[in-house]
C-alpha cells in the first residue's frame, strides 16, 4: 500500500510534500537561540562553506535584532534563506555543534536562519545596496546560485552586471532542480526579488549563450566573464532499451515535478536507478505523487551509497522499497519500459563482480535514472584557452576562480562537479572578488 494518496489538487499536494523544516515563530525563535553557548572558536562558522558568523547571528535573534541578524547572514552568503532550508545542516552546521558531543539535539541553526531572512524578505529590510558606479561590465552566464552569488557581490562593488539565462526563470537548479519538500519556487523567487529590488539585477531569461558568436561579442562588450553554467542533462547510461519511452532522468523528472505539482501524473510502478541524493529526491517524490511501488536500485552495498544517510532514510520513511547491490544491465519492454533488468553483484577486493545466472527483472511503468550529469564539455570547448580536467569540470585558481583563459571566471557545479547550492553560492562570491582584484590590478 503506498504510504501516500495522488495529489490531486495544490492542497493535497502541498500536504504530500509538507516541508521538513517549518518557519519558527517568535517564541520558538526566541528559545532556540537562548541555547546557544556562543562557542569561542565556534565549530558550526568552520563547518559552514560561507563561513557565516552563526553565534552573532544566534545572538541577534534573541536579542530581538532580527535586522542585524539577516545581515549577517546575507552578508556572507547571499542565498541565505534558501541554504537555511535545503542546506544538508546535518552534516555541515548543526551536525558540528557543540551539543552533539553531550546527546542534546543541536542547535537548529537552519531554521533560525530562516526566521531571520524571512523576516528580512517579508519586511522588505533594506540591507544592501548597488556600489557607485565604477565604469566597469561583467556578463555572467547562468543564473544559478553561483551566478546570483556573484551577480549580487559585483553589484555593490559598483559593476554593471547582466545575467544570461537559458530558461524562462532563473535560479538554476534551486527553482527546477531541488525536490520539493525542501522548499517551494515561490521562496526561492522571493529570495531572488528581494535581493533584485536592493541590488537592481538585469536577468536576460530565455537567452542561452550556445555559440562562438555569442561568445566573441560578450568577451567585447564586457570586462570580464563568469560562467555559473553548472551541468548538464542525466548522462546515458549506455543500456539496452535505454531510449524507450517512460525512461527518464532524474534532474528532468524533479524538474517536472517542480513546474507542475499535482498536474503531474506518476507511473504506478517507479524503479529510480542510483545510490546519491538526486535518487533519493527522485524516490522520494515519486512516492509522494502517489506511486504504488518505488523501487531505489543501487549496484552496491548501503554503505557504499553516495547519498546522506538522513536523505535515505527519508526516503525510506515516504514509502520507497531499497534493492542493494543489483546492477542494471537491460531496460526491457517493446517500445515502452516494462521493466528494469538486474544482476546481482558482489565485491571482490574492491572490484565489483556480477554474479553468474542472478539476473532478474523488476517490473515498472517508469525508469528514472539517477546517474549523475553530463558536463557541459561541448560548449565549454569553444571558449579559447579554457582548460577543463579530465572529467570535463573547468580548471581555476584557487582563490580567485580565475580560469585559464584569463577573461573568464568560474564557480559552482561546472568547477566543482557538482555539490551543494551553499558551496556555489560561495565560490560565485570568491569568485567576484577575484574578477575586483584582476580588474583592478
Ligand atoms: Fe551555538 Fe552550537 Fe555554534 Fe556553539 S557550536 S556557537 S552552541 S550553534
């Protein structure tokens, strides 16, 4: 029995994909920050990719300057709010609190963070504003977290900045891509007006950057380029039957999920192919549409799964059945998937090893594949000098985020490969301070 019903209108499916982390109201807000010991030495700042100064912030809150305590967040990283949701607080901020070594929950940071930002969005904080202008042009391609990162830092530094989008909307990944029980588009957008209206930022949406033309003219008209291009489409998979209809990739299925809620519409029977997060997302809301039967098939071992531990289990608590160590090898059905073909594997001094005659078939009506990214290689090749390493992510410099061709600058998952929107947010920030620091040397 599915542990959840179809959602059939906004309301049940606004119950189905109930997020995890509720906003705190005064009171909680009040009593939560009253626990922190505002280490010295905080561990949680160290275990935050933006560094963010979580005890002042904490200590703001409660001592009702929620003002001064949103500025503290946006401060160090501009998508404060979203990160205070689908943030892995877990295993970054919360999960290097003090009071984990004493068996007391640790402090929720997250959650206070979005008591705060939220506040700021909903009260319209003026907390920022556009530098003096200072003659100078940026042109960034890709409107994700690392792009609206450094869009926002270049903008009170004084530069004129216009973002390049492929899509109708922006934000990247953080509206299409991150499953919906962790936030809604409507906050992600929010977010993204509220620093638009203090930062004025100019998005040029539906205008993807796709040709060596397009590339010459921005390498004229701007002073310096940043790529928050991030990845690409599911990679294949190479198996047989690969291109039957009802086989999907998991960053599209979220996508859809996203743009259309309850209007969409799940197969019965879901098999989702993978062991990392995006599977878990996939599963998960695949249960929450109502599938019947979801099936997460991983080639390994549980504890080989790339995915966070809590991400598993929550999928697991929504319903989804978990097959280890099975390897897809054929996608079997006559024109449409009926089924996903395994064999049983097993480890061998670290090798993974099929298992002769093991082969069976699990039925479905719908393959997700949830295998990582393509990167964006085909494009990334005609921009002249940019060196790629051999997993087609973009080379740069350590600090600066200076690529090898010296006009360009880069951050986010087309450098790192592909981690948490918190990380992008910081490297688009470094990656501004960079483009000051050789514009101005
Ligand atoms: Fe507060 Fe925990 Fe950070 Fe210490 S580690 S400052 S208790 S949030």
């Amino acid at each position: 029995m599915p542990e959840y019903k179809r959602p059939t209108s906004e309301e049940e499916f606004d119950k189905n994909f109930k997020q995890k982390k509720p906003l705190m109201n005064k009171t909680e807000a009040f009593f939560e920050s009253s626990r922190c010991l505002f280490c010295y030495d905080a561990p949680c700042i160290k275990a935050c990719p933006t560094g963010i100064d979580i005890p002042l912030f904490i200590k703001q809150i409660h001592t009702d300057n929620v003002k001064g305590s949103a500025k503290t967040i946006f401060k160090s990283n501009w998508l404060g709010n979203a990160c205070g949701k689908i943030c892995p607080t877990g295993v970054l901020c919360e999960g290097a609190c003090v009071y984990n070594h004493q068996d007391v929950p640790p402090i929720q940071i997250g959650r206070l963070q979005n008591y705060a930002t939220a506040k700021a969005m909903k009260e319209d904080f003026k907390l920022f504003k556009a530098g003096d202008d200072n003659g100078k042009k940026v042109a960034i391609i890709g409107s994700g977290p690392a792009g609206i990162a450094c869009a926002c830092e270049l903008r009170t530094m004084g530069y004129a900045v216009d973002i390049y989008e492929a899509k109708e909307k922006p934000t990247g990944l953080t509206v299409y891509g991150i499953a919906a029980y962790k936030i809604t588009n409507e906050e992600v957008l929010d977010e993204l007006e509220y620093l638009k209206k203090q930062l004025d930022l100019n998005f040029i949406c539906n205008h993807p950057i796709e040709t060596t033309e397009q590339l010459q003219k921005l390498e004229t008209d701007y002073d310096a380029i940043f790529l928050g291009v991030g990845l690409g489409a599911t990679a294949s998979l190479s198996l047989p039957g690969e291109e039957k209809e009802n086989v999907v990739g998991a960053v599209e299925f979220i996508e859809e999920v996203r743009m259309q809620h309850a209007g969409l519409k799940v197969a019965d029977r879901v098999v989702v192919i993978g062991g990392g997060n995006t599977a878990m997302d996939a599963a998960s809301q695949s249960a929450r549409l109502g599938a019947e039967k979801v099936t997460l098939a991983y080639r390994r071992g549980k504890d080989r799964m790339g995915a966070y531990g809590f991400e598993y289990d929550l999928a697991i608590s929504a319903g989804v059945e978990s097959l280890f160590e099975a390897q897809p090898v054929e996608i079997v059905g006559n024109g449409k998937a009926t089924g996903v073909k395994f064999v049983k594997t097993q480890s061998k001094d670290g090798k993974l090893e099929y298992i002769d005659g093991s082969e069976f078939v699990v039925d479905c009506d719908l393959v997700i594949k949830a295998t990582g990214q393509a990167k964006q290689g085909k494009f990334l090749q005609m921009i002249n000098g940019l060196e790629l390493d051999r997993r087609n992510k973009i080379v740069v410099k350590e600090n600066t985020y200076q690529t090898t061709n010296e006009k360009y600058f880069a951050g986010g998952d087309a450098v790192n490969g592909g981690a948490e929107v918190v990380n992008a947010a910081f490297e688009g920030k470094m990656a501004a301070k960079g483009i000051e620091a050789w514009l101005d040397s």
